[in-house]
C-alpha cells in the first residue's frame, strides 16, 4: 500500500488541472487523474491519502474537490507551524534525554518559559498538576512525574539548578541581601565612627589594658575580647568588653530595623550571613587589634569559691593588643609565660567560676564537635576539640551574661532574659551504670526542656544560674543589642513594650536555626555522598523511633551524632559498625544502618 501512494508531484499536477473548473469528480475519476488507472489498489490508495494529512483537495460525499488558493494559504501556514512545533517539541525531548548543560539558545522560548515553570515545581512553589499539558506529556514520556527530587536531578544535569540552594531560604529577609539604601547608609556610618557621639563623653578609656580577642581563624566579625587587671585594692577584675554597635545604629533607624526582622547573623557552611552589612560588622563595630574602638565592658570580682563578688558595666573605649586564635591562645595558657600569664590567669579564675556553676547544678557535656563546612563547592568535615581558651572564652561569655542578668534584675529592667525549666534527670545509679561522655550526656539530653525568652528574670537549668541573658554578640544577635540598649536607656521599654520585640525578634530566630540545620544536612547528605562505601565505628546512644528500629548513634571518628537504623536489641554503650544504606543530596535522603560490631 505504502508503494502505491501518490507521488507529491502528481498531487500538485492534479490541483493544477482542478483548481480553476471548481468541479468536484468522484473517486475513479480522480484516481484515474493521478494514476492513469483505477485499479484496486490505487483506489484504495488515493482514498487513504485523501481522508489523511493532504491539504489539496476536500474530500466530501464521495467526491474530490480542488481547494481555492486563499485557502491553501492558511492551511500551509498552519502546516508549517506545526512541523516547526514539532521540531521544536522533538528538539526538547532531546535536550532532556541528553541531561547535558543546557544555554538559552539552545531552547524556544516557550522552552525557557518551561524551564522556570519546572524550577518552581522543584522547589515547591508550583504542583505537578498545575503544568502545561505539552509539558506534563514529556516528562512523562521521561517518568519524571513522580518526585520533586527527581525534577531537581534533571535540572541540575541541564545546569538549570543549584544543586546546594536551600529551599527554605529562598524568599527570606537572608536571601535579598542588603538594599542598595542599606549599603550607602552603611558607608556613611563607616565615615561617622570616625566623628565624637552625644554619649562618647561619658566613655571610659580603657585602651591601656591588654585587651586580646580569641576566635576561630575564619572569623571576621569580632565581637568580643578579654582582659584582667589589679585593682587599687588588690583585687583581681575579669573584663569582658563587648561591641556597641548602638554607638551608630539609633533604634528604629532602617539599619535597625533590617537587623531586627533578621534577628541573628545566619550560619551556613558556606559561609555566614551578617544581621548587618559587612562593611559595618567586619568594620567599624568589630574589636580589631590596634583599633581604638567604643565597647560595652563587663567586669566581675570573684569569691574564691568562683561565686560573685562585685561586678559592674560601663560603656568604653577598648584597643586590642592582639588576635588570637584558640590554638594560639591554648598555647599561652598552657606555657603561662611569665611576661604574658594574663591568659593563664583568666583561665585559672574562669575555671574557678565554672566549678562554682556546677555546684549549683550546671550541666557541662564538652564534647568533639563536627560540622560540614562547604570550600569551593566541595563538602569539608571539620571537627571542634574542647579546648582550654574554648571553655575559658565560653565561661566568660556565660558570666557575662549573669552579671547583665543581674544589673537588670538591681535596677528593676525588663531584659530578654534566657530561661530553661528544670528537668528530672535520670538518677546517679542509672547514669553511672551508663558509660561516661556521649552516653551519658545522650541520656540527660532528652529530659532538658527547650529554652524560653522572656522578659522577666528566671532560672536557667543546665546552667545553674538564677537569671541569664545573652549579651556579647550584638554584632549576631539582635537580643543582644536589646540589652545594651535597656541598660543605657533613661526610659528603658516596658516588659509588654519590650514583650512585643522579644517574641518578633524569637520568631526569626527560630527560622535562621531551621534554615541553618537543613544547610547542613544538606552539606552532611552532600559529604556522605562522597564517602559511599565506608564504614565506621560507632556507639549506640538511644532509641529514638524503636518501631522503625531507629536509634541515635554516636561516632566518634567524625564527631557526631547521627540517626540510623539499629539492631532491634541494641542498648546504650553498644558497640556498631555503621554505613551508608543509601544517600541523595538533592532528595535530602541519608539512610545510615548499624550493625553488631
């Protein structure tokens, strides 16, 4: 049949001759016309042809019928956009069957348009269902219909789709950055730090002291440094100095109020983003060695015991002698050399304090810490020892926040005081029968309630203090600079007034936590990608969803503590040997098994 279809030239031969009489003849005549002859097979043939995809000739009640050239016209135009139709959808097909890069000339743009209508579908912002029906029927012909994930595998073979963006940062107050406004005002402050403030008369010049910041080496944004004197009296003073950004940031100004609805600086494995621009937090608010700059200072007197003695704050100007690192501040505590022993005395006094904390019920479970960081795209493990000048630091930060706690408290100051109910603990029998450090700890972790903030002074547990607020990290925390403010403010705000901020300020709080723990899963997911294969040693810590066999497990190998599926007899201390079941950065999937050991 197909050998006897009409040839395209006998088509336009025949229209020539039928076009101008508009007389319609029947099927054997026009068989006759294209064939010579009306055998069978033709006729059959020339029926075919006529009922199919020609555009020549109408075929009506029996009987062919030349079409008018107007309405040829149309009819081709419309022919021809379809084969270009066609050619473009098996264009398209193509391109997501190579999974290949993919750039915007190498697609329609109605293939553009598809591309960001996918993207949104990746990331939850559009349903499947909602799609243009051409494309729902290619994914479909790629069984790409089921998951989100799969769309985001698809798009990042086309180079459509950052395979690290966080979904739920997208759209947030972190992810705009800063406004070109913020930015021009930010540098005209940079310009004003340089110029006295109405409040700057009333500074303490404490720029002789041998103030030294510590902190990891990557950090920028300095916050916070230490020092120690002699008193006229004889007495030995800690001093915490603290950044004042407030010096330049007036309540309700735009800057403000852009650090107020961020709440904290926002910490990323690739990176943190600051609550406020970077020429400002990096810059004229930073404690940097050498630089003369206006400070909060906090100091305190110990009993011998580590209780507190005396204690005070006043605003100031602070030069730091140096910057350390906490390796580097770990070596002059230890060495204690005698023309510098001021760490080591820090040290010796912090660590008193400590002690007295626990006597008071404090709760100290130091352990290595690891976390992914994310270098150039690639997905790093770095692990946190406990440390000398990291305890030290930690300690003077928590005594910090007790003596502000305490000025609120003497003067009457509704603060954002930080809380923590007290737990039931396990008792000593239970905890001794269980094996010291992350068992241990694993147990008393899960019967500690979560932290409160309000703006009334209460006790916290796990660090056995009577009130607490945080107070070094104005630079991070928008909390924290609440707190200088009410301790500097003629009228400071009512609790109701400062209630209001408290809970805005806690709400965005807890959204930076969320999007900074599904960074790194998603980094921990991307780095176990990469380790497909291993094993490990491993402890297992406790039950978390026994039905499903699934318990907290412990490694110490990469200094943490992660969820797995366990043998349905394991008990806390036991030793497994843990892999990777299975692992999908961009379905955020990570299936850990342990075994017995």
């Amino acid at each position: 049949m197909a050998a006897a279809k009409p040839r395209p030239s006998a088509w336009g031969a025949a229209w020539l001759l039928l076009k101008d009489s508009g007389e319609a003849v029947s099927l054997q005549e026009f068989c006759d016309l294209l064939y010579g002859n009306t055998e069978p097979l033709q006729l059959s043939a020339c029926w075919l042809a006529l009922v199919g995809g020609q555009q020549w000739f109408r075929w009506k009640q029996g009987h062919v019928q030349a079409r008018t050239l107007e309405e040829l016209k149309p009819l081709r135009r419309e022919r021809r956009l379809k084969a270009i139709a066609e050619e473009e959808e098996r264009r398209w097909l193509q391109l997501l069957k190579r999974r290949q890069p993919t750039t915007a000339d190498q697609c329609s743009a109605l293939h553009l348009q598809w591309l960001e209508l996918l993207k949104e579908t990746a990331s939850g912002r559009r349903e499947l269902s909602e799609l243009p029906d051409g494309l729902r029927q290619s994914l479909s012909l790629l069984h790409l219909t089921q998951e989100r994930s799969q769309l985001r595998h698809l798009l990042v073979d086309l180079g459509q789709w950052d395979p690290h963006q966080l979904l739920s940062l997208a759209g947030t107050v972190w992810s705009e950055g800063f406004s070109e406004s913020l930015v021009l005002e930010a540098q005209r402050l940079e310009v004003e730090a340089e110029q006295a403030q109405p409040s700057d008369p009333t500074r303490v010049d404490l720029c002789q002291q041998r103030c030294v910041t510590i902190d990891d080496d990557d950090t920028r944004d300095i916050d916070d440094g230490l020092a120690i004197e002699k008193t006229a009296a004889g007495r030995t003073r800690i001093w915490i100095h603290v950044a004042d950004p407030g010096r330049l940031i007036p309540a309700g100004s735009p800057l403000d109020l852009e650090a107020r609805k961020r709440a904290s600086s926002l910490y990323l494995a690739q990176g943190n983003v600051p609550m406020f621009p970077d020429k400002l937090s990096t810059g004229v608010f930073s404690l940097r060695a050498g630089r003369r700059t206006a400070a909060w200072s906090t100091w305190a007197e110990l009993n011998e015991d580590g209780s507190l003695s005396d204690y005070g704050m006043v605003r100031s100007w602070v030069k730091p002698i140096y910057r350390l690192s906490y390796d580097d501040a770990d070596e002059l505590i230890e060495l204690a050399p005698p023309q510098d022993s001021d760490l080591a005395d820090l040290e010796a006094l912090l660590n008193a304090r400590r002690r007295w904390r626990l006597s008071q019920g404090a709760l100290q479970m130091d352990l290595p810490e690891g976390r992914i960081r994310a270098r150039e795209g690639l997905a790093q493990l770095e692990v946190t020892e406990p440390s000398n000048s990291r305890q030290m630091v930690a300690e003077a930060m928590i005594l910090a926040g007790a003596v502000a706690a305490q000025l609120g408290q003497d003067r009457g100051i509704a603060l954002p005081y930080r809380s923590q109910l007290p737990a039931e603990l396990p008792g000593q029998a239970e905890l001794d029968a269980l094996p010291d450090g992350a068992v241990r700890f694993a147990a008393i972790k899960r019967c500690l309630s979560r932290g409160l903030m309000g703006t009334k002074p209460a006790a916290h547990f796990s660090l056995g203090l009577p009130a607490y607020v945080q107070a070094t990290s104005p630079i991070r925390r928008y909390g924290d600079l609440l707190v200088q403010r009410q301790l500097a403010a003629e009228e400071p705000l009512s609790e109701d007034a400062l209630q209001e901020l408290v809970n805005a300020v806690d709400a965005a709080i807890r959204e930076g936590i969320a999007i900074s723990r599904e960074d790194q899963r998603h980094w921990q997911q991307v780095w176990f990608e990469g380790q497909k294969g291993q094993q490990w040693r491993a402890q297992f810590l406790r039950w978390l969803r026994p039905q499903d066999n699934l318990g907290l497990v412990r490694i110490d190998e990469l200094a943490m503590d992660l969820a797995a599926e366990c043998p349905s007899h394991a008990t806390p201390g036991d030793a497994l040997l843990l892999r990777i079941q299975s692992v999908d950065s961009l379905q955020d999937q990570l299936r850990l098994v342990a075994s017995a050991s």
